[in-house]
C-alpha cells in the first residue's frame, strides 16, 4: 500500500523515524565494525599478495634449480664420456719400451739417454713436483732419484718435459704455470729454469723444449707445477706424461760396432 498523498510504500523511513535512531546510534561501535571489517578484508588481500610473492619466488628458485640440475647432468655426460676414454686408454695400453729398460746396447755408445714418465690413473698434482719416478725404456749416463733424472756428467743436456692437464669447470681461470727444474741432486738448490704458462680451461698437452750446460755430474731435472686453476690436475701413465734426458756423451772410452 501506498499512502494517498506522497505515493509512499508502507514502512518507508522518514525524518521523524529515521532522525532518532541516528541520534541515538553509537558512532564509536559503528567505526569499530566497520574498521574490523576492513582490516579483514586488508588482511585476506595482504595474505593473498604474499603467498603469491611466495609461489612466485619458489617457483623462481625451482625453475633454477632445474636448470643447474640439467647443466651438471650434461656436462657430467660429456665429461664422463671423455673421462671413461682416458681411463680406457690408460688400462688399455702398455708401452713396449718398458720392456726395454735393460737394453743399454739398443742405445748408441755415443749418447747418454734416459726418460720416466709418472704413473697412475686421474690426478697425480695440483700443485708441487710431479713424481717422475718410472723408467721407460734404457737409460745410460743418468739414472732415477727423488723424482727426476739425475744427470752422470759434465757439459750440454738436452731436457724435454710433457704434461697432461685435466680439464677445468671454472669460466674465468684456467691458468696454468709450470716448470723444468734442473736443481743440485745434493742440497735441491736451483741451477737452472724453464718456464711455461697457458690459460685454457679445456684438457690440455703442454711441452717444454730447454737445453741446459751443467759444470759436473750431479744436477737433477725435474718438473714443477707452481700454479693451477681450481679442479685441474696432472693426468698420470705413460702415455700422457714424460720427462726425458739426453746428452752427447764426453766419454772417449768405447768401441762403435754395427
């Protein structure tokens, strides 16, 4: 129904009904509703907000994850690959010299000859003297002591060193310094030194060509590794590593035969 006058639905509030309960509604108590009620709001949009920035972020950190799992995975591969080869070889392969080393009269009377080489399979050094220790094949006019060649006379020696560097991961530094030593054989002191760097970090072969004039009998050469990128190692066996001395011999007492 509607009242004749105003056409007003039946129970419509006007300002005589509605001005008294305004006047004597609790302005504090409607406030406080109503700021709990904001602050649930607030807070259920401040609770969505973060865990989004959460599963964001873990998702972030998962997707980084996966990638170095997938990285390490492939470089295991390839490395792995080229490892198990190298192991192949070195199980594989024995060098016919070794069975040469008491054959001095394969050697020419003319020439003192001797070359080892340090054994095993992996790493030997990272830094320090590398263990040339095994002979292979004859040797005259020198002979194995603390790692190196000990040098039986006087004048012009020819020293030749080779080494086999195991790869590195780090992309910045893949420096490697090393050294052939020729040193007293009595106090270690040193005479002589030929020096070699390179920076790669893929495998590496690296020889060193030097000739040294010693005033007696009794020098050693030796090979040193004085700096080496993180990881990296010298590869043992034959086949990979040598240290070899040769000198023309000033001896006079001999018989050249055919």
């Amino acid at each position: 129904m509607t009242s004749p006058d105003h056409l007003r639905p039946d129970g419509t509030q006007i300002g005589t009904t509605v001005g008294p309960y305004y006047q004597n509604a609790d302005n504090s108590a409607i406030g406080r509703s109503k700021n709990a009620e904001m602050n649930s709001l607030l807070g259920l949009m401040q609770n969505n907000f973060f865990f989004q920035i959460l599963g964001g972020f873990a998702s972030a950190v998962s997707a980084v994850a996966d990638g170095i799992t997938s990285i390490v995975e492939a470089i295991t591969g390839i490395l792995g690959g080229t490892l198990g080869d190298l192991d192949r070889w070195s199980n594989d392969i024995v060098d016919g010299q070794l069975a040469l080393n008491e054959s001095v009269d394969l050697l020419s009377p003319l020439q003192d000859y001797g070359s080892c080489y340090a054994k095993g399979v992996g790493g030997l050094v990272t830094m320090g003297k590398v263990p040339f220790n095994q002979q292979i094949g004859p040797m005259t006019g020198c002979h194995l002591a603390s790692n190196g060649i000990v040098l039986d006379d006087k004048g012009l020696w020819d020293i030749r060193a080779r080494l086999w560097f195991s790869y590195t991961l780090s992309p910045l530094n893949g420096v490697i310094n090393w050294e052939i030593r020729i040193v007293k054989d009595s106090d270690g002191s040193i005479f002589s030194v030929q020096r070699d760097q390179v920076e790669d970090t893929a495998v590496n072969s690296r020889e060193i060509n030097t000739t040294v004039v010693i005033p007696s009998a009794g020098y050693r050469a030796e090979v040193w590794v004085t700096n080496l990128a993180a990881a990296r190692a010298v590869q043992g066996g034959s086949e990979l590593n040598r240290l070899t001395a040769q000198h023309i011999t000033r001896s006079t007492d001999f018989q050249i035969q055919d």
